[in-house]
C-alpha cells in the first residue's frame, strides 16, 4: 500500500509539473479570448482588485504576502538560496513592482456599434507578458470585453520593447480561425536592471461598441514576471529551460489592472 501510494504520489507530481510548466511564460497554448482567472498562480498586485472576496483569501492573494514573504523567509522553492541572494531578489522584485505600470485610453463616448481604437501600454516583465481587455478590474470575476456586447474587429496589433511590431502571438491561432481576440501576448520583452529600466509595449485594439446604450467599464489586465531579470531570480532545469526562482506554478508574476475607463454609448 505504501509503494501504491508514493508511486500516486510521484505521478501526481508529475502531473503538476507539466501542468504548471505549460503556463510559464504565459498561456502559450491557449490562443483564445482569456481572463486574469487563467493565472491561479500569479499574486495580486494589490488588495483593491480582490474587494468583492473574503478578507482571509483576498489577504492570501496580494504580492507581500504570497511572494515577498516567501522570499524573506526562505520557504519553498526559496530555501535553497543564502540570507544574501535572497535579499537581493526581493529587492529586484520590489524595483520591477515599483516601475510596473498599465495604461488603457479609450474614447469615453461613442454611439452604439461606432468603431473606435483601445490603446494599452505597459511597462514591466522580462520574457513574454500578457495583455488582455476585460470588462472590470476584479481579479476573479473580470471578463472579455465581448461579453458587454464589444466586438473586436480583426487582430490586435503589439509593439514591443525593441519597438517592432509582434504578429507571434496571433499568428498562432489555429488555421481558419478569426483573429479578433481580447488577449496578447508580447514576446521577448527586456529590462535592464543595471539602469532600473522596465520593458515597455503598446497594443492597439480596433473595436465597435456595444450596440445596446448605455454606460460600460472596460479595463487591462497585465500579467508579467519579476524575478526573471534579477541575476539570483532564475533556474536552468536539465532539459534547458530558464525557470523563475519561485517556480513555473510559483507566485512570481502579478495581476495588475489599468485604471477602469467607463464609455457612455449613446
């Protein structure tokens, strides 16, 4: 029965690992229309986008707590490193939190089914990071657009670091499949520690408003890594991959929203 169960045990495992690894570097699999709900991992960049659930989950979810906390103390995937190295990774963590930021400009009023353009810029991460235009800035109920009634019309469009534009993302999406998705993923951002200087990208959304009137919010989440940069923040598994520290299932990235815009459609 023992062997039984440690052999449940180690598949189990296994199963986690693939799973987790699946996400590290963002949802690569799931070219789809995607929420902040896809990243159970990830922790809260603040409380305020957890305000609707209980104060004990909501306490558990927010970066200083389920990341900063972990590093300090050396617990899990971090105890492996010295007093030293994990000092310095909690600072290059914070520094990467401090320059983070999320932008979204939308015209704050359109007539019904009128087109217009969403532009998002963001600032933060090292590697890919994702970007995706929901209807409200809570963590765990926000949606695509399109459930308000937007369509988004044709691909997004990214730009990334280096300034060029990015078709990676969308041209994965399955052969005959339109392309009009809430969700981007921005490859191959770097940010330079040395100069304290934070990745930047823009995506560009063509959409039409809802054809109902009425008042709508709409918002981005931002999900990006913060240990990656840091000299101390990465693992090389045998097989080759550069893992954060904390793990491809740990609580290293974040969630953060852009301040919600609302649009009056009339």
């Amino acid at each position: 029965m023992k062997r039984l169960l440690s052999a449940l045990s180690g598949l189990l495992t296994m199963l986690m690992i693939i799973d987790a690894s699946a996400y590290s570097g963002g949802p690569l699999r799931n070219v789809t229309d995607l929420s902040p709900t896809c990243a159970g991992c990830h922790s809260s960049f603040n409380k305020d986008q957890l305000r609707v659930e209980p104060e004990a989950f909501a306490a558990g979810q927010v970066k200083e707590t389920k990341h900063y906390k972990a590093i300090d103390e050396g617990s899990g995937p971090y105890q492996q490193m010295s007093p030293a190295d994990r000092q310095k990774l909690l600072a290059d963590v914070k520094l990467m939190d401090e320059l983070a930021a999320v932008t979204l400009n939308v015209p704050a009023t359109l007539k019904p089914g009128q087109e217009a353009q969403v532009t998002v810029n963001v600032k933060g991460g090292h590697g890919p990071v994702g970007v995706f235009l929901v209807d409200n800035d809570l963590r765990f109920q926000a949606r695509p657009v399109q459930g308000d009634g937007w369509l988004i019309v044709g691909a997004p469009k990214a730009w990334g670091s280096d300034g060029k534009e990015q078709t990676k993302w969308v041209d994965s999406r399955g052969q005959g499949l339109h392309k009009n998705l809430n969700s981007m993923i921005i490859f191959d951002q770097k940010s330079d520690l040395a100069a304290k200087k934070a990745a930047e990208g823009k995506i560009v959304w063509t959409v039409k408003a809802p054809q109902e009137p009425g008042t709508y919010t709409m918002t981005a989440a931002f999900h990006f890594g913060t240990e990656k940069w840091s000299s101390v923040g990465t693992v090389t598994t045998p097989t080759g991959q550069v893992m954060p520290r904390g793990g491809p299932g740990g609580p290293s990235s974040r969630v953060m929203f852009a301040k919600p815009v609302t649009v009056t459609v009339k």
